[in-house]
C-alpha cells in the first residue's frame, strides 16, 4: 500500500489564518470530487472558520476522561475504518489526552498516512523543536508542544501562511482570533509588533532552508551541476596562510550585500596527509569563520583548484573567493598557479581574487623546508671538489678514457651529489661536471671548444639529466621531510591527547611533555604585562621561575591566546618545529579556556543554589512567619475586643497563646539568623569545656512540651568542649525536631556516652524514621522530612544545628532507633581529651 501524502500549512504565528486555508483547500478538492473528511479542527470559537466547515463531513470525535475531566480527541480508529482520500486534521503539534494511542497528535498522522490516506495539517512556527528555545527567549513563553522537525521536513508540500504584524493586529482587534475580553492584554504581550515580526522571520528563513534543500535534491536527481544562485552563496578558499583573516573578511561583506547570503569557507587538505599549515593558524580562522556567521568546511584534495571548484558546485556557491598567489612570478611561467586553475575552471561561478600584503613581491615568502643544511653545504663542497677529484683519478689511468666511460661517470657523480644536497648542489655539479667533462675530455682538449655535434648534444643531455634527477631527489627529499615532520607531529598530538584526557592536572603534564618533546630546561605559561597588571607564570615546570627569567628575545615563544605565550627555557627549537610548539600552544589554550568555563560553571552553579536558597526562604518564610503572627494577632485583638467579656483563665489562654507564638517566632527568626550567618562564614564559636549537666536541663525546660521529655547523662560524658550559648542552640533545635516527629503520648529520650576521646549525645524519637537514602538531605536548609505543609517551622532546624556543631569542632548525623524511629547524634570532644 503507497504511503499517504502530507500537506502542511506553516503559519508564523496564532491567528494567520492557516487552519482556514486548510479548510478552503478541502473545498476545492471535494469540489474535484476527492472524498474529504474533517477528522479534527479546532476552531477556538471563531465564526469565520466555524462556517467553513459547512459542507464538509466532520467525523466525531473520540472521548477521553482524565481525572474527572472529558477531553475530546482525534478518533483514530473511526478515521481508519472510513478511509476517505484527504482528512484534514489540525494542530500537528498537539499533545493527546492520557490513555490514547499515542502520545502526540502527529504520532496518529504517521499511521494515518500509514494506511494511505493522505492527510492536511497545520502547525505554527514556534511549535518546531528546534527553534523553541528561540521563541521562547523572543516571547517569553515557554512552548511545551513541539513537534520534531524531521516531521515537517518530510511533508510532502509546506505552505507558508503569513501575516504582517499589523493585519494581525487588526484582525485581533475585529474579534477575529480572541474574544475582545483577551485582545488588549493579547498585544501588550505575545502578540506585540517585535515579536510578531521576529516569529515571521523565524518562519521565512526556516521555510528557506527547506526549499533549497528541496532544490538540492532536485539538482541531484536530475544531474544538474550547473550553478543557480538561487541566494548569496559565497565560497572562500582558504589555505592557512596569514592572509586567510583578509579573505574571510572580504567574504563575509560580499555574503551580506543581499539577503539570505551565506559564508562558507573551505580548507583543502592533503590527501597524502603531509603536514600542511599550522594548527593554531587553522583553528584561528575557524573561530574567525564562526564569529562572521559562516560555516567552516575541510575537504581532501590533490589539485586545490579542482577540489575547491567541486565544494563550490556542490553547495551551489555563486562566487568562490581567493587569495592572489603567494608564489614569485617566475614561476607562473612553469606552471599556472592555483588562482589561474580556479578562473580557468569556474565556468559560471564568479571568482573574487583578492589582494593583500602577503601576495607575491610583497615581502613575505613560504618558507621551504627540505634537506639539513649541513647536507646541504657538504652537497655544495662535493660540488665543487667532486669533479676536480674524478678528474685527476680518470688522469691516472694507463690510457686516456674515452666519452663512453667519462660521460656516465660524470652524470653518476651529479647523481651522487642530487642524493646528498639536493638541486642547488646538483645543479652545481652537473654545471662543473660538464665544464671538466669539455676541457679534459671532449676532443679538442684544452679548451671549450666542442668540434664534434653529437659531443655537443651529449653534454647538453648530461646537463638536462643531472638537473631532472635532482630535481626528483630534491622533491623527494621535501615530500619525506614533510612526511617524517607530520608523523611525528601526529603521534605526539596523540600521545598528548591521550594523557591529557587521563590527567587531573592537565597544564602541569602539558608542560612537562613539552620539556620532554623539545629537550627544554624549563617550560611555562606566561601571562602578558598589562596596563595595571604585571607579567605573572601562570604555571611552569620550576618553581622558581620568575617573569624575568621568561623575558630573553631568543627563547623559543608561541601565543596561547591574546593574553599568554607558552614559553620554553634554553632550547634551541628548529625551525621545522615550530608547528609543534604551536599545537602545545592550542593544548594549552583550550585547558586555560577549560579552566575558565569550569570558574565560571561553578560560580554560576553558586549563583544559583543562592537563588534557590533565597526562593525556598521566602517561600518558607511566607508561610512559617505568617502563622505565630497571626496568633499573636488573634490573641491580641480578642483581649482588647470589647463586645466579649473573657474570664481570668479565658484571658490567662490568650495570653499563654501570644507568649508561645512569640517564642516560636524568636526562634523561627533566630534560626534563620543562624543560617545566614553560617553560609557567609561569619560564625566564630569560642569552645571551653561545659558540663552537660547544666546545658541539657535548661534545654529541656525550653522546648515547646517538656513533659514528654526525658533524659540521663553518663557520668564519664558529662562534660565536653563546646560554646555553650551554641550547644544550647544545637540540642534546643535537635529536640523540638525530635518531639514534632515522636507521636504522643511516646517520649524523646536524651542520652549520652562516652567514645574513647569523644562525647555523643543522642536525641532518639519512636517517630516514623527517615530512609538512610533521605538521612542526609533533612540536614539540608529548608528540607522537612515528607514536605509536609502542615509542618511549623521552615526546616532550618536540623541545617542549623549540623552548621552550629561543626563550627565548635563536632559533628551530626542520623541512625535508626532500634524498634523503629531516628536518633540524631551530636558528636563532640570530651574535655578529657583536651585537658592536656
């Protein structure tokens, strides 16, 4: 069975008007004579919409019932015995009532198309995935309906309803989207003229990206590689040369001319995967690239021109950006240059050569990499003595050699010499080979004469094969130079990535390989002086180093980032790596990046537990304060009412109620006090020994029902080191906590023993008990065990105490009562082990 079709009307906003086109295009084809069907609007008490139903077959909806209420939904079932051709279906991004079949309204859409029905829907902009983040910052309001873009992407046709915000301002203002109670709040809200006109341009550009996807596929399908620039599309070729930050510029002010342009820049790497231009470099013009509102592409390729010209066709580019060569201008005579390849191929593409300082004959050269230069001179000395050398041992011969022998002699020795120094030293040599070759051994001898032609021919081809093959070893001599220099470079990248990922103290082991890679005596991260800010290390291998010991014109340097250089102490770095003491650099870079952001993180994290900690007060406070005010306020108006006459003991009651909401309210408020004081590090105990003896009678006396309260304390734990105004603190809150959890008529037992150089007090209700998994969250602000509401207090009791008895050296904690309940125990030195 074919899969259904999908239609879909985008509209940029509530109230376009999209439901209405979907209802006017099942007209025209019922008018063509297809079976339609309504399987769901929602016209939202709009007549408009509501009479363009008229002539459609609507199909009932099913009922649902969730939690005493009845919602209506789309009746699947009813849908797929029907089977019409088209049903229209509404608001593809609604979610379904618990207890159907699926989830989300789109979800039934798929097994309607599923059965081949094709089906019409509607969706607004700010209900796609992956823009409700976007909306929601533009609005303010949260979308919680959203449907995956993939699902509107596969439609088979998108529409586009638009509006401009003042129609839709009018048409509000007609009462023809909400009812004229809603209106004025409606616009001074969502509907605003700025949001209005940021939620259209939402949906023009995403509505654009799917068309020129569409068209993407079409130019694929059809074998289309000619351009249409259809938009902007503006390629830059860039190499990882220093004049990369010019042409990305350039780029980026030819893409914004007109509207919808894009930037897109390319890197062509190496298919042989010699090292090519340096990390830092790359990674600079990537960010660059980002920063402009481009995109950052590498593709592999041999031929540049070739491979940048295949990205341009392939994203359907209407011009290509390049960088005026770098090369001397002698050598586009041998061979065109790159920016000659891309002209000469671009066909209907427009090329952008772009000038800058770096260009040819403008005092910046590529510098070339090949063989040592100590080969290199010894090349040149066998140069110049080898043929003298060859000649006298060919003059010590019986008998005068002939050409036969001498010319292949000679043309080994220039061999020898491209082997051991390259071109220059070749060059030499074959030049000095031929000239000995023409005074001692071509007839006639003793001078530069040549009297025989075919002598003359063979000493030109000498000279033309001793140039080609060191031409060939030079060039191989490069290519395994740069070879050896990119494994290398690779397998300390990797090497280094990999004990970096493992590493808790990444910079300290970013420096030491860098001593170990480069042979350096010392290695830091030196932060640049400033206006107001001296240089400072920010981290070294020797801990003795200083700013001035960094500050040598001759140290090997790398900038990290704007404000730090990774600098190595007494080495000597050759050129050739120079490549890898930049890639160090970038390492470094990213842990100083790393660095920040986890600063960052963790002072946002702070921000926010304060913020939490604040909305938990005030929302506790707002209740818990509220209630022993209103006591007192109740009290308080009863006594002085004057139309009711109360007895002694009437008002004895009274005056008892506004005594205890007082006291509760003293230590609601010194609770919070205590707390606050906690969290900014102001609470200072001046611990001494203290008898219990004297501490816990008054405790007792103090909570809200001492009746049910016992207590028995040890005679070898009686006294311990603590403040005495702060212990009294601590188990005042520990037994109020006790006693609001033990169920009447059961008692709170207070106990103490000793344990070795330690005291504990134990505080032990046969209350209901706490999980050991919730044991230590109740020592938390704010936390009641059960988040009761019912519960007095803002559950800073238990937080305060723990806070109170680390502060004099002690600490709480919580365990099961045998039988059943919790036993909070406070743990403090024993004035026995301080006695000393």
């Amino acid at each position: 069975m074919a899969r259904g079709r999908l239609r879909i009307y985008l509209g940029s906003a509530p109230g376009v008007g999209k439901t209405f086109a979907m209802l006017d295009e099942g007209h025209r084809r019922r008018d063509r004579g297809t079976d339609v069907v309504v399987g769901l609007v929602e016209t939202h008490g709009r007549e408009h919409t509501r009479a363009e139903l008229e002539g459609l077959e609507v199909l009932p909806r099913a009922r649902v019932t969730h939690r005493g209420v009845t919602l209506e939904e789309l009746d699947l079932d009813r849908l797929l015995a029907r089977r019409p051709q088209v049903a229209l279906i509404d608001e593809l991004a609604h979610t379904n009532a618990p207890g159907t079949r699926h989830e989300k309204r789109w979800q039934d859409i798929e097994e309607v198309l599923g059965a081949g029905i094709d089906v019409i829907s509607t969706v607004n902009i700010q209900h796609l995935e992956s823009l409700n983040d976007v909306v929601t910052s533009i609005t303010g309001v949260t979308q919680h309906e959203t449907v995956p873009d993939e699902v509107v992407r596969r439609a088979d046709q998108i529409e586009l309803v638009d509006m401009s915000p003042e129609a839709l301002g009018r048409r509000m203002a007609h009462g023809n989207v909400y009812a004229p109670d809603r209106v004025d709040a409606a616009l001074a809200n969502y509907f605003r003229v700025g949001n209005l006109s940021a939620l259209r341009e939402l949906a023009l550009l995403w509505l654009a990206d799917r068309v020129d996807e569409g068209l993407g596929r079409y130019r694929t399908e059809h074998g289309i590689d000619a351009t249409w620039p259809t938009r902007e599309r503006v390629v830059v070729a860039v190499s990882g040369g220093p004049e990369g930050e010019t042409l990305l510029r350039r780029g980026a002010r030819i893409a914004a001319r007109g509207a919808g342009g894009e930037l897109l820049a390319v890197h062509v790497a190496r298919s042989d995967g010699l090292a090519g231009p340096a990390l830092p470099d790359l990674v600079s013009q990537r960010r660059l690239t980002s920063e402009l509102g481009g995109t950052f592409h590498t593709v592999t390729g041999d031929d540049l021109a070739e491979a940048v010209l295949d990205f341009a066709r392939g994203v359907n580019a209407s011009q290509v950006v390049i960088g005026s060569s770098r090369r001397p201008r002698w050598r586009t005579l041998v061979s065109p240059s790159t920016v000659e390849e891309v002209i000469a191929g671009s066909g209907d593409i427009d090329v952008q050569v772009v000038t800058h300082r770096f260009a040819a004959g403008r005092g910046w050269r590529t510098p070339r990499r090949g063989l040592p230069r100590t080969r290199v001179r010894l090349g040149y000395a066998v140069a110049l003595a080898g043929p003298f050398v060859l000649t006298q041992l060919l003059a010590a011969l019986p008998e005068d050699p002939d050409l036969p022998l001498t010319v292949p002699l000679f043309l080994l020795l220039s061999v020898l010499i491209a082997l051991l120094g390259g071109m220059g030293p070749a060059l030499l040599g074959s030049v000095a080979s031929s000239l000995f070759l023409n005074w001692f051994f071509t007839p006639p001898t003793g001078g530069l004469t040549i009297s025989d032609p075919q002598n003359a021919v063979a000493l030109a081809v000498f000279v033309v094969v001793a140039a080609v093959v060191a031409w060939v070893v030079d060039r191989s001599a490069r290519r395994a130079d740069q070879a050896l220099r990119a494994q290398a470079e690779s397998s300390s990248l990797v090497a280094l990535s990999h004990t970096l990922l493992g590493s808790t103290d990444q910079m300290s082991l970013l420096l030491q390989q860098a001593l170990d890679m480069f042979g350096a005596e010392a290695a830091a991260v030196v932060r640049r002086p400033a206006q107001g800010r001296p240089a400072e290390v920010i981290a070294g291998t020797d801990a003795g180093l200083a700013p001035e010991d960094l500050r040598g014109p001759s140290l090997p340097r790398e900038e990290v980032d704007p404000d730090h250089d990774l600098v190595l102490v007494a080495a000597r770095l050759p050129a050739g790596r120079q490549r890898l003491l930049a890639a160090f650099a970038a390492h470094a870079g990213a842990i100083l990046q790393r660095r920040a952001l986890q600063a960052s993180a963790a002072e946002a994290a702070a921000l926010a537990r304060d913020s939490s900690a604040r909305t938990a007060l005030l929302s506790a406070v707002s209740h818990d304060l509220r209630t022993p005010l209103a006591g007192i306020k109740a009290a308080i108006g009863s006594l002085r009412s004057t139309e009711v006459s109360f007895s002694p003991q009437d008002e004895a009651e009274l005056e008892a109620a506004i005594e205890d909401s007082a006291d509760r309210l003293e230590a609601l408020i010194g609770n919070l006090l205590d707390m606050s004081r906690l969290q900014a590090g102001a609470f200072v105990a001046h611990p001494r020994p203290v008898d219990l003896g004297e501490v816990v009678p008054g405790v007792v006396r103090g909570v809200a029902d001492p009746e049910r309260v016992e207590w028995h304390l040890d005679e070898d734990a009686r006294v311990v080191v603590a403040d005495p105004g702060l212990l009294d603190r601590v188990l005042g809150n520990v037994v109020e906590n006790a006693l609001r959890h033990q169920p009447a008529p059961g008692r709170v037992r207070v106990a103490t023993s000793g344990l070795g150089d330690r005291t504990e007090i134990r505080v032990v209700d046969t209350g209901p008990g706490v999980p050991e998994a919730d044991r230590d969250r109740i020592f938390l602000p704010f936390q009641r065990h059960g988040d009761a509401p019912s519960g007095d207090g803002v559950g800073l009791g238990l937080a305060v105490a723990r806070g109170l008895t680390e502060a004099m050296g002690g600490t709480v904690g919580a365990e099961d009562t045998p039988g059943g309940g919790l036993t909070v125990v406070v743990d403090l030195p024993s004035a026995r082990a301080e006695a000393p």
